[in-house]
C-alpha cells in the first residue's frame, strides 16, 4: 500500500500537482510539518474527470460479483493498515485516540455496507395501461461523482461517498480539505490502488479552494456533487451545480438541541451531553450546540455537568486516555474565542475553562445564557457547552426549532412518549432519545433539513441518491394507434 502521500492520484499514478502553489499539512497539536504536496490545477482536475470517465463505462457493465470483490478487499486491506489510519487521523485531523480509533468502525461499517450495493441495483417490471406492452425500470449508476470531503471527520466522511459511488457503478474524483488532504483523499487511493480497482475510476485532486474549488462543480463531467461541509459554502455549491442542473448530496451544519426535560435521570443525561458536546472537541456536525434544562433540575444538572467537565483530559491526541484534543486550526479558536466574549458581554458567565494554548481550547461551560446570545445562534464547533433554561414544553420546542438548522438532536426524560412527542415536534433529520445527538449507523438514513442539508446518506438511501432510474418499455404485440394512424393509409 502507497504511503507516500505528497501527489495526487490521477488515473491510477501518483503524480505532481501542477499548480505554481505548495500546500503545507502540519500537525495541529505539535505544529510539525507533516508532507508538502504541490496543489492541482484547473489541468489537473480536468485530466482527473476525463480519466474517470472513460473508466467509468467498462466499470458500469461490470458483473456485480467483480465490484464487490474490490470492496471485499478494501476491508481486508483497511484491517490490515488500521494502526496506520489511525495514526494519520491523530496526527492529521488532531483526532483523540478514542475518536480516531471510533471513526476507523464507522468507516469499516460503511465500507460493508457498501460491499452490498452490486447486488442490490434492483429494478421493476410494472404493469402498462398498454396492451400487450412491458413496462420494465432499471438502476443505473449516474456516471462521474465529484466528493468534497471536510477536516473533522476525514476518513469516514469521504468513504461514506466514495464506498457507495464506486460499488454502485460511478468513478470518483474527490477534492479533500485543505486541512486533512490524506485522511480525507489519498489514504483511498492507496486503498482501492491496493484493492485492484480499475485505473481511473478514483482520482485524488489535492489542491486549494481558490484555485479550483468551483471548477470541481462547474466542470461537465460530474453529475452528483457530493459535499460535507459549512452552510454557506454548501449553498455555493447547490447553486453552481443547480445552475448546471447537478444532483447534489450536502451535509452541512448544524444547531443541534440537547433537552433536559423535568423527570429526566440526571446522571444519564449528563453522561449524553459530556459525549455529544466534547467528543472530538465539538467539531463534529452533529454536536451539541445549545443544551436546554428544564428549570426546575437546571441547577443539578449543571452542577454535575461542570464537575464532569473539569474532569475531562485534555491535550495530547496520541495519548490513549486524552479525551479532548486541539482544534483544526488557530482560525477556529479565535472565532470560537470572539463568540465567547461577545456571550460574556450579554450576561453569560464562564463556570469552567475558556483559555486557549495554540490550537487547544480547554473544555469551557457557560450558564445565564439565552437562546438569543452568539454561542446559541452561531454553531460553535469547539469545546464549549452553553445552558440554557426553560419553562415548558412549548418554550423548548419553539427556542429549538428557532434557528434555520436541522440536523440532529436528542430530547430526555423517564417518560419515553413524552420525550418522543417532543422529538416530533423538533424539525431536524435525525434525533434521539434519552441518547445524544451524534450518532451515525451504516445503514440509516443519515441527513438534515432545512439549512443542515440537503438528500440522505447510507444504506438504501444513499442508492437513491447515486444512481439514477431507467424506464424502459417493450411492445411484445402490434400496437393500434387509431384514428391517427388509421387516417394516414391509403
């Protein structure tokens, strides 16, 4: 397996970027420079689509037997380097050995799961209002599929695309972030390179968002645009490929609620919120955001969140018992920083931690905060929790719903219907009880409404989102069209 990751992947060869910038991948907890890669042009990622499709023909007429082999020997090859993917996760993303070593499961999940989808390309024979006529539909793959993958969840977030686009019949070229070009791309391209798949069906454009960052939606070649990432660069995205008439797949932020209601078990609680709000720093689309109490037991709970949450270790990623790891970047502490004190100038008061060292920012907890303050507005994608209370079932469900986001969430209470009436009440995608919101299973529908998202991933729903269907009809007997045609004789 390749493990010189400082090229792109362009028709099965590893090759030089050639664009005129380099692109430096430094450890975000040490600041030690990982690999300098030379960035892709608008060449580059043409040669890249136009390689991936002319594989794609041969690979769409493929028996279903032959692309499952490729994904069967994926997983084994992914076992076989798990110490390596892992390694490169905390390293690269800054990923907690907990975290990375959970994300490596999530992603091998996907990767069986896709393993599935040739033998699940199913179509129909229906009935026709015709006479003596076969309505058949078939599942076809779209063709070329264009991923950009996001830093925080590198690997299983580009798998969760790549396994089901490859599987299904398409060719991939994939742009990962910046930030994590080797998690998020080439690691694959060593995968698939050593799993036997076909040259030219996976290509690897390692390169800046400047420079090239529009031109891998715009460019004719792809019919899906698949995109994890922030809000407003995913409504970019929808309107480059909407103004080409694209399919797009976007998973994109969220403002994720965490309710506490009156007779929930406190102690379960807040083992969900200490999971779903500092879990991989908070840097993870589907983390708490704002954590709402029922006032009546909101002392309690945040007397036992804030003593949990002291106790939290934080720091190194490569230690086996760090909890908590750096940010991505110093750009994101600063702004999570800004998002504090503007909070603090609104009445909230900091209970524990709110300083940074580099690109770490210790666990922080604000209480006094309402639903109208920056950290509850804004998606905070960092280490802070923020409490808010509230009065009434009806209160919660309208500060929830308030914010144009809707990913995921979780709702607590002993009194299971109850908490699921309040769930139904919530407009997100995806939301659980007496659990946390950052869940993520192979073969449920994984997605948002609202500004968190557009389509669904994984299991049958991604294969509605990466194929496409057929009708095809077959007269059997001479049809009579009538008059029309009667008219014409002579």
């Amino acid at each position: 397996m390749e493990t010189d990751f400082s090229k792109l992947y362009i028709n099965g060869e590893w090759i030089p970027g050639s664009s005129d910038s380099h692109m430096k991948n430094t450890n975000p907890f040490t600041g030690e420079e990982l690999i300098t890669t030379q960035a892709a042009d608008k060449g580059d990622l043409d040669a890249a689509y136009k390689a991936a499709e002319t594989a794609q023909l041969a690979w769409s007429q493929e028996l279903p037997q032959a692309k499952q082999a490729v994904m069967e020997k994926a997983i084994e090859i992914m076992n076989e380097n798990e110490e390596l993917i892992i390694e490169w996760l905390i390293k690269e993303a800054g990923s907690t050995k907990i975290k990375a070593t959970v994300e490596f499961g999530a992603s091998m999940n996907i990767l069986k799961e896709a393993a599935t989808f040739p033998f699940r390309m199913e179509g129909k024979i229906m009935p026709s209002q015709q006479p003596g006529k076969e309505n058949r539909v078939y599942r076809n793959p779209l063709g070329v599929i264009g991923i950009i993958s996001p830093w925080n969840f590198p690997f299983h977030l580009a798998i969760r695309s790549i396994a089901p686009a490859l599987a299904t019949g398409n060719a991939v070229v994939i742009k990962p972030a910046t930030d994590t070009p080797v998690t998020g791309g080439l690691l694959f391209a060593s995968i698939f390179e050593a799993a036997g798949l076909p040259k030219g069906l996976l290509n690897v454009v390692v390169g800046r968002g400047s420079e090239i960052g529009d031109d891998i939606v715009t460019h004719p070649t792809p019919r899906l645009i698949s995109f994890t990432g922030s809000t407003p660069v995913g409504k970019h995205i929808g309107e480059l490929a909407g103004g080409a008439l694209k399919k797009t797949a976007l998973e994109l932020g969220g403002n994720n609620n965490f309710i506490v209601l009156e007779d929930a078990d406190i102690d379960q609680a807040v083992d969900s919120a200490l999971f779903g709000k500092f879990y991989h720093q908070g840097q993870i689309c589907m983390s708490v955001n704002r954590i709402f109490v029922h006032k009546d037991i909101y002392d309690e709970f945040a007397e036992q969140f804030i003593e949990r949450a002291g106790n939290l270790k934080y720091g190194n990623p490569a230690e086996a018992d760090t909890q908590v790891g750096p940010l991505i970047n110093r750009d994101q502490v600063d702004r999570i920083l800004k998002d504090i004190d503007a909070t603090i100038e609104q009445g909230a008061k900091i209970r524990l931690g709110g300083n940074a060292d580099g690109n770490m920012l210790e666990p922080t907890v604000l209480t006094g905060v309402t639903n109208d303050m920056p950290l509850a507005k804004n998606e905070i994608f960092g280490p802070v929790a923020i409490l808010i209370p509230f009065d009434s079932d009806e209160e919660v469900v309208e500060q929830a719903n308030k914010y144009p986001f809707g990913l995921s969430g979780a709702v607590h209470s002993s009194d299971i219907q109850h908490a699921t009436d309040i769930a139904h009440q919530i407009h997100t995608g995806m939301i659980h009880v007496n659990d946390q919101p950052v869940n993520d299973e192979a073969h449920m529908p994984f997605g948002g409404e609202k500004d968190s998202g557009l389509g669904r991933f994984n299991g049958e729903w991604v294969l509605e989102e990466f194929t496409t269907m057929k009708w095809l009809s077959v007269q059997h007997q001479r049809r009579q069209y009538g008059a029309f045609v009667d008219n014409t004789k002579k």
